[in-house]
C-alpha cells in the first residue's frame, strides 16, 4: 500500500497541485494585462481609466468576470444549445493544455516531453473546433 501511494498516489497530486498553481498564476496575470490595457486606452483617449472597483480599479477584471456568470445566455435559435455552450469550455481547456510543456521555471513543466514544441502546434491546431462549435 505504501509503495502504491509513492509511486502513483504522491507523483499525481504534485501534477494536480502544479497544475491548479500554473492555471491560477495565469488567469490572475490576464486580469491584469487586462487592466493595464484599459488603462493605456484610457490615457489614450484622455479619460480616467477603471477606477471604481477595488482600489485604483484593479479589481475591474473580477466584477466584469462576476457580471458575465450571472447574465442570462443567449443561444441562437438554429443552434445545438449542448454544442454551443461547450464551446468556450473546449476552447478554454485546449489554451491552458498548451502550457502543460512550457517550462515555467526550473522544474516546473508540467509534462516533460520530448516534442513539446510540436504538442503545442498540435493543441493550437485543435482550437479551431471550439470556433466551429460556436458558430
């Protein structure tokens, strides 16, 4: 029993916790491209930029996120509704698959291949479907 969890139990859930660590640094490093985009913008076109959430507006990106989930979903009438809303999931899961052979730092790819370079043209190939799906 103790050699299963060495072997097979411990070498996943350090993955699993790579994994949820990658994705996390990620999404919250988009949100702040995000406010930095919104802010050159704003100087651009001579007015304040996001300012009213959290200080400075550095929280726009997560107030946007929370008015997304809780507004109605449109689906076309011609549309497959099961399609169309995997779509973005498909998408979603197939960018961030991508990063999975990227060495981050020293250590910590989370898949050490060989041929990382043609894994990623391989994903990134496949992110055509997630348009298709949503027309």
């Amino acid at each position: 029993m103790e050699t299963f969890f060495a072997f097979y139990v411990l070498p996943a859930l350090i993955i699993l916790l790579k994994s949820v660590v990658l994705i996390v640094v990620l999404l919250v490093f988009v949100a702040y491209i995000l406010y930095a985009d919104r802010k050159i913008w704003a100087a651009v076109q001579l007015r304040r930029g996001p300012n009213v959430v959290g200080p400075w507006g550095t929280l726009q990106a997560f107030a946007d996120l929370l008015k997304f989930v809780f507004k109605e979903p449109v689906i076309p009438s011609g549309a497959n509704k099961g399609v169309f809303l995997l779509a973005p999931l498909v998408s979603a899961v197939l960018a961030i698959s991508a990063w999975a052979v990227i060495p981050v730092n020293q250590g910590w790819a989370i898949a050490n291949v060989n041929v990382g370079i043609l894994y990623v043209f391989a994903i990134s190939s496949l992110e055509v479907y997630g348009v298709i799906m949503g027309g």
